[in-house]
C-alpha cells in the first residue's frame, strides 16, 4: 500500500485532554500530522477535529479505530483528497510602500483572487483562501519583495458524500 494523503474528521464533546491524547496516537505509530483545525460543528455542543496526514489507508483505518476508542469521541471518519472539499486560509503582511511603488504587487493580489483585509501608513495584509499549492505559490510570488509575517491556517474540509454523524446523533436523543 503506497501513502496518500488522508482528512480524519472526528466529532467529540469538547473535554480537556483529549488533543493530548488524540496527538498520543499518531506520535505512537510515529506517523506526522501535517494540519489540524479544532471547530465547533454543524451539532450543538460538538467539535470537530480535522486532521491531515500522509500514510496509508491501513494505517488511517487503525488509527481512525484507536481515536474513536477515546471516550469523549462520538464518530471519526477518514476520506481521501477526491472525497472532500477543502481549503486553507493564509495571511500575509508586506510593507506598504511595495503596494504604491511596485505595480507587479497589485497585479499578484488581482491574478491571486486574494482580497486586502487592512492598510497601515507600514504594511497591508491580504488573506487568501484555496488549496495550499495555491498558497504556496502566491509566497512564492511575494517572497522576492520581501513578506513581514505569513500564517498558514489549517485545512478546513467537508465531504462530499453525506456523513451520517446527524442521523446518528439523533437516533441517540
């Protein structure tokens, strides 16, 4: 089985602790979280957990079992790249002189689609939402002329098939 790239989704109540040992199990098997956003979701009183790794699937499958052991977690599912819909968000501060003395800066914010979010008389921030290559390519752009700070947020998804989390929940009420 080669690696690929795998979104766990788990739904939890929302106790301390159970970051801690969620990050326990993939520490463990020695495999490497490349993102992770913690949300509300669309349950009251329920949070998401969205992980991204490289394995395999045997190995998502064992761990997606080991989390969903954890008593605080309700369901956990694991999809491939083609059975989500996902982006990530990035900010990215640059001096301000560069978006009134270099035109190619306002032409890379236009082609980009990303929008300004603040101007200051010493720097603008512009936020950018999409794929990380996309992301990685608009640093890429800004890097020559200089980036003050760059955040990267992490991968926020949703499937593209149902997941029966709500029909479940409400089968328990």
């Amino acid at each position: 089985m080669e690696d690929k790239t795998f979104t766990i989704s788990v739904y939890s109540e929302n106790n301390v602790g159970l970051l801690n040992r969620i990050s326990g199990i993939f520490l463990k098997r020695h495999i490497n979280i490349l993102s992770l956003n913690v949300s509300e979701s669309e349950i009251e009183n329920v949070s998401r957990f969205i992980i991204v790794v490289e394995t395999t699937e045997k190995w998502v499958q064992n761990i997606v079992g080991q989390i969903e052991k954890q008593i605080e977690v309700i369901k956990a599912f694991y999809h491939t790249d083609e059975e989500t819909i996902y982006l990530e968000n990035a900010l990215f501060k640059i001096a301000s002189s560069l978006l009134f003395d270099e035109k190619q800066i306002q032409n890379i914010i236009k082609d980009s689609q990303s929008t300004i979010v603040t101007v200051s008389r010493d720097f603008f921030v512009i936020s950018k939402s999409g794929r990380r290559s996309e992301i990685e390519e608009l640093y890429a752009k800004f890097k020559p002329y200089g980036i003050m700070q760059f955040v990267r947020s992490g991968r926020i998804s949703v499937s593209k098939e149902k997941m029966e989390i709500s029909t479940m929940l409400e089968t328990l009420k």
